[in-house]
C-alpha cells in the first residue's frame, strides 16, 4: 500500500514534528538521509518509524537501507512521490525519513556518569553554528553538551543536518537555571572555562583540569553575565589578522581541541 494522502496518521506526525512545542511534546523528531537512518540503526536508536519514496532506489545505498528496513522490523511505509517531495524539509531528499524518540528531556543530570569533558552552548542562534559544536564535540571528546533556553533547538532539522549523524553519538541536557546548574558542576569537581573577548587571558596560557566544562557564547553578545561570574576563568583565542571575531562553531572546535591536547600531554 502506497500512502498517497496527507490524511494518514504518519504524515500529520511528520509534519507537526516541524514544531518545536510538538517534538517536546512527543519527544520526537526527524532525520532525513540513508545515511544518517544506517546510523541509527547501528547506535539502536528508537525509530518509531520510517516512511520512503521510490526515489530512495534511485541513490546510492536506498535499495540496501530499504533491505535493512525490513530485517529490522522497522515500522514503514511507502509515500507517493509527490506527497513525499512536499513532507521532505531538503529540496533534493533522499527519498527516506525517519522518526526517532528523543533519548531524554529531563533536566536531572547523574553527574557521576557525566564525561570528563563537556561543553556548554549558551544561546547560539544559528543551527549551523550549533551542528557544527556537536559535531566537532562529538569527534574531540566533549560528548556530553549542556544548552541554556536561549540555544536554538538541537532536533531543528537545519541542526541535524549540521550535525552529520552526530546527533545521535552525544548526550544533549537543556538548562534551566544556568548559575545553579554552573555551581552544581563545580560542586562536582569541575573546572568552569569561559571564552570570553575582553581577558587578557590566551587560551594557550592555562591549565587545564582533567575535568572540565568549556562554555561558549552568543554569536552577537557572547556569554551571559550570569553565566561568566560562575566561571573559575575567562579565555580568548589570539586573532592577528585583521578579523574581528571567530565564527561561534571554529572558535569552540579550537578551544575543545587545545584542552584536549592539554589534557592529554600532562
């Protein structure tokens, strides 16, 4: 059976989880792509369900991922093309869409089993800028990421897509009280690194603890001043060229790595 209206359940899921208040209320959300679906699949993420066109036996790898579908006992379903084009957020889909249940929304945090290295995003507003803190957190060791209510939405699409699979690899926490939170990690035993454009402090210059939390700020305003008093030091990255600042998602994959690096070299 081949799902050509958009009075079918599936459908009026998948376009209601474009809202932000909806995949909070259901605790799902969207992923688009074979690749990112093998993903998950591979992690055992909860897909809910998968619905495709014929367009995925067109692409590379569709044939094979609808094969793995069906060896998975994966809940599916097949969508006219044209319903499909419409339902899709990418202009030029891979013909299939997943949707998965959030892993947690709760704001209680087991810090015994937080990582050693973590970041905090602090209203970042472009979904670019926060794909890219994820991903590259994801690929130096910073899997666990706190975000304040200011952060744009990780399950928006355009942050998916950003984030290249890795979405699924780290652990998302949404802050409420970002100074109780702050002083809780402390409490915890973790050093609180802000960056910060007005220290004198290079980011080369300090030392760094086993554990600690990078904070990284606004693309505009940069961290909230609730958030900088909490922090046991502020640093910047040295610019000598002419530029005025760093974009949000380079200047925390520098940051991440150098801690890294230092860390790893005591």
């Amino acid at each position: 059976m081949i799902i050509e209206s958009f009075d079918n359940s599936k459908l009026k899921l998948v376009r209601k989880l474009s809202t932000k208040k909806i995949r909070y209320k259901e605790e799902k959300y969207i992923v688009e792509g074979i690749k990112i679906l093998n993903h998950a699949i591979d992690l055992g993420a909860e897909i809910e369900f998968v619905l495709f066109s014929t367009r995925v036996f067109e692409v590379s790898g569709g044939r094979g991922i609808v094969k793995r579908i069906y060896k998975e006992n994966l809940e599916y379903a097949q969508v006219d093309d044209v319903i499909f084009d419409k339902l899709a957020d990418t202009v030029t889909n891979q013909g299939i869409i997943a949707v998965i249940k959030i892993r947690s929304l709760s704001d209680e945090i087991d810090f015994e089993n937080l990582k050693n290295k973590c970041v905090f995003v602090d209203s970042v507003q472009d979904p670019g800028n926060l794909g890219t803190i994820i991903r590259t957190a994801d690929a130096s060791g910073f899997s666990d990421i706190f975000l304040s209510k200011g952060t744009v939405d990780p399950y928006n699409q355009k942050v998916i897509r950003s984030t290249m699979g890795s979405i699924l690899n780290t652990n998302i926490y949404l802050i409420n009280d970002n100074s109780s939170f702050i002083k809780e990690l402390k409490q915890n035993g973790y050093q609180i690194i802000a960056t910060e454009a007005d220290t004198n402090i290079s980011y080369n210059n300090v030392k760094y603890n086993d554990k600690v939390v990078l904070i990284v700020g606004n693309e505009g305003n940069g961290i909230e001043d609730d958030i900088i008093k909490e922090a046991d030091i502020s640093v910047k990255i040295p610019i000598e060229g002419t530029a005025e600042s760093l974009n949000a998602g380079v200047a925390t994959g520098i940051m991440m790595y150098k801690i890294k690096e230092i860390i790893e070299s005591k």
